[in-house]
C-alpha cells in the first residue's frame, strides 16, 4: 500500500515565523522526481510502520535550501550541522532524512547546540542512517492531514496512515502544536447552566463517579489491574449511545490492544464515528510523546465544528515515560525520581488543551493512567491527579479475589458526585452506599478473627449488605465476552439505583452475596 505524502508544502498555518526566504518553494507535482543536483523534488520511500507500508515524502531540493548533514547518531537523538545559518531550523521543526535503502526518516528539532548545529529526536527506526548524510529541512513543524476524512482511519505520529487504506481523503493540512490563545472565563455564562451527564452502563460510574460533558476522567491502576478493558468498555458503550464523534490515542500501549480495538470498533458499526492515532510500543520515544498531540490535534478540529468530542487517552503514563527518555537522550539533570525536570509543564500543556471553547463543542477525556510499582505517590501520577476530575483507582487486591471492574470505592474521588449535578435521590444513595463500603472495611478485620456472627444485629446487616454492594457492583463487560464467555451487561442509571437501593433496604436479605456476583441489574423479586 502506498501512503499519503509527507508533503512540508500542505499545512495551512505555520508554527514559528521565518523569514520570505525560507519560504518553501510550491511542490511541482507533475515534475519527474530526479536526483539532488537536478535541482527538483525528489520522492522517496519509507516502510517504517508496523505493517512494513511504503509511504512517500517530498524533500525540498531547489537550490538546495535548508540542506544539511548527519554529524552523530547516537539511537533514537540525530546531531545534523547546517553550513548556513538561514538554514538553520527552528525549535520543533521537521528534518527530513533517508537511509541508505531509501527510506524516509522523520527528525523533530529539540535543541540548537551551537549556531550551525541542531540535535533532533527521530520519530521512526533509525537503521540505516549514515553519518555524513543528506537532510533537508522543511521549515515546518508536524503536520497531519485534517479533515472529515480521517473518520474510520489510523494515523501515527508523522500523519501516515497505519491501516492500508492508502492517502487521508483530506482537504488540508495543520500543524500538531500551536500557541494557545487565552480565553477568557465568565462565571455569569456558568451560572445555573445544566451539566450534562453522560451515561456510562457501567454500575461503579453511573452511581459513584458520574461523568458530565467537558469533565476530565483519569482510570488509575497497576500493571494487569484492567485499565485497557475499562476503557474499552467505555468506549464501547458511550460511542454506542452518545453516537457523536470519538478520537482515540493510543499512547505507547499494546499493538495487539490497539488491533483488537480496531477490529471490534469495525464489527460494532462504529468505526466510522471514530479518528484514531497509535503511537505503538515498539516506536522510538518521540512518536510515542508526540502522539498525545496528535489526538488532541484531531478532536480540537471536531471542537471547532461545534461537536461533543470524546477523547479516549490510553495510556497518558506512556507520554510521561516517552519525555523521560528523551529528555535523558538530551543529556538534562533528571529531576524527582529521574523524570525529566520539564514534568510540570509537559502535563500542564496536554492537560489545558482539554477544555471546552465558547460558541463550540466541549471534549470529554478519559486517560488511563498507569501507577509504577502501584505507587500512588510517583510524581508523574501526582502531576496527572492535579487536572482530573474524577480519579477511578483500580485495586490489584479486588483483582486478585476477581472482582472486575476492579474499582477501589474508597479511594476513587469525584468532583461530579453533587446533588446539583446527579439530583439528590443519586446523591442519597450514592453516599449511602460508601457508608455502608466504609463500615464493611471498618468491620472485615473483625469479622476475620470472630466471625460475623458474633457482631451486634445492626453491624451484620451492614457487614452483609456491604458484601452484596460489593459483589453487585461487578459486572461483565462487552469487550470481555470473548475471555469470559459470559454476556454482557448495560445497566441504566434508573436501574442502578433502583438496585443498590433495595439491597440496602433489606429486599435481598434472604439472598447469598453471590447470587449479585457478576450480574447487571438486581434479580427480580
């Protein structure tokens, strides 16, 4: 397959301001591609994706502006020296190479060194690259195809389409990374304005940690505690009944996740509602970090159209790591842990692009986030905590006992749990019900030296009750059905509630506590 142009030409804003002269001259497409001394555009090939595609690059070559060359390699970080100072590209810009097989190498400009020399990060495999080789630069920062074509399609990091479908059927091109202009912020515009609750199907959101349009929802956990799945099932369930757009950026995860998903988004008949931007594991740390501004690029354009945007962020951990080992790469003084001294501000620039816009649509995030060694404290989870408004922390204890979701009520946190908000019926119920998950904690350890038994008669109701809370709580997930072999299960808010309420009332008294496991709506009796 043969994917779209890299073309520097296309993007219809700039970035950084240059001078006239380094303008790039218009791309001649009906010229014949010819060698560097014709003077002409060249076209060269790359296959630097995960399915081993050829993609198609334009370099610059008329009067050999912004020609440089390879000083060191040194893996994933490319030196490049410029003999002349207007040739010189600026921060963030893309420097274009290739291999001695002809591929096309993608270098983002990250430090200048000296007057005439640059370090880059490359954004692909870095095999093959020569010392002493040809680069151009384009005068340009990353840019990705924008449009309403790029529905239904997966893209990385450099705009390249990654699913065989050949060249983005878009219009134009814009750069991944721009000045934020402020917006002012008025509270009489907010004032008594409703909050729209999203319905989620799952039991644990839907009743403890309701969602609203706008609102930033952070699912943390360990390695294996079920992040992955919990998103998925969101995605699978809010898509279905939100049928509005969705973009998905999958930061430094699985490739297996990421085709699963594809193909379980094309068989559910929602493919075409969704954008999707995979920055894989196995690509080098600048693909990784720059996909992050990838999916925000793509649901910042569905904003603009006035549209209620999903954006699925899996995983907003991956970004961390991936400017760890570049600003490592970079030679900078590590911080707090060895992250990289620019956390702060690496988060705080993904995070406030999350934002809804006057006169536009809002975008609604969710990101896994993963915990190192189940370390709450890890300064990249702490610097995520700060932008969230809900925090779901996954249990590796409820994992273990097989209790999935495995959502820790006790730790998890949500600023959307308001009367004002979820009406107070929900309200009542929803803090009911932690009261009840508080005093089963209070009680387990007394419970496991004497026996519940030997509690007065109104601690064993609770202690009970907690339990069947607990076990009804799970549920089994649609994109689970496959491992599990079980249906599953949507469950409504009225449901929800209606259910929860009656176990606390005593309705289900003469019942076992696992006769509510892994089941959707209470039994009815």
């Amino acid at each position: 397959m043969e994917n779209n142009d890299l073309n520097p030409e296309q993007p219809e804003e700039k970035m950084s301001s240059q001078s006239p002269d380094k303008t790039v001259p218009a791309d001649n497409s009906s010229a014949k591609p010819a060698t560097p001394e014709t003077g002409t555009s060249e076209e060269i090939k790359t296959g630097n994706d995960p399915e081993n595609l050829t993609s198609t690059a334009t370099i610059n070559q008329e009067e050999r502006k912004g020609r440089g060359r390879i000083v060191s390699v040194q893996g994933p970080v490319v030196d490049v020296w410029f003999d002349a100072v207007d040739d010189v590209p600026s921060l963030y810009d893309v420097v274009e190479a290739k291999t001695v097989d002809g591929k096309l190498v993608v270098l983002e400009t990250l430090e200048h060194l000296s007057q005439n020399l640059v370090r880059t990060v490359s954004l692909m495999d870095t095999l093959n690259l020569q010392l002493n080789a040809t680069v151009y630069n384009t005068f340009k920062s990353i840019t990705i195809p924008m449009g309403d074509g790029n529905f239904g399609r997966v893209m990385d990091a450099t705009g390249q389409p990654l699913d065989n479908k050949g060249p983005f059927d878009c219009p134009k091109r814009v750069p991944i990374r721009y000045i934020m202009k402020p917006v002012g912020f008025n509270l009489k515009d907010k004032k008594g304005e409703k909050l729209e609750i999203l319905e989620t199907g799952i039991k644990y959101f839907d009743l403890l940690f309701p969602l609203v349009k706008g609102s930033k929802t952070g699912i943390l956990g360990g390695a294996g505690c079920g992040k992955t799945v919990v998103i998925l099932e969101l995605i699978n369930n809010i898509v279905k009944a939100h049928g509005g757009a969705c973009v998905f950026s999958g930061i430094g995860e699985r490739i297996r996740e990421g085709n699963e998903l594809y193909y379980e988004l094309k068989e559910a008949g929602l493919l075409e509602n969704v954008m999707l931007a995979y920055g894989q594991m196995d690509q080098p740390p600048g693909a990784r970090a720059e996909i992050v501004n990838v999916g925000l690029c793509l649901a910042e354009y569905l904003q603009a159209k006035n549209k209620d945007v999903l954006l699925f962020m899996d995983n907003v951990y991956r970004y961390i790591q991936g400017g760890q080992e570049i600003s490592t790469l970079l030679g900078r003084v590590p911080a707090e842990t060895g992250y990289q001294p620019t956390l702060a501000s690496e988060v705080s620039g993904v995070q406030e692009r999350i934002r809804s816009i006057q006169d536009g649509g809002s975008i609604t995030a969710f990101q896994a986030v993963y915990v190192p060694a189940d370390d709450f404290t890890d300064p990249a989870v702490v610097a995520i905590f700060a932008y969230l408004d809900g925090n779901v922390v996954l249990s590796r204890d409820l994992v273990q006992r097989g209790m999935y979701p495995a959502i820790d009520p006790l730790v998890s946190s949500s600023t959307n749990l308001d009367p004002a908000i979820i009406g107070r019926r929900h309200y009542d119920i929803a803090q009911n019900v932690i009261v009840h998950f508080n005093k089963h904690e209070a009680l387990k350890r007394i419970v496991a030296v004497i026996g519940v038994e030997e509690l007065n008669k109104e601690d064993q109701k609770i202690f009970t009750r907690a339990e069947k809370l607990y076990n009804y709580m799970t549920q089994p997930f649609h994109v689970s059905e496959v491992f599990t072999g079980k249906k599953g299960e949507y469950v409504t808010i009225p449901d929800n509630i209606e259910g929860c309420a009656r176990i606390m009332n005593g309705d289900f008294d003469h019942l076992k506590k696992e006769d509510f496991y892994m089941i959707g709506k209470v039994p009815r009796i």
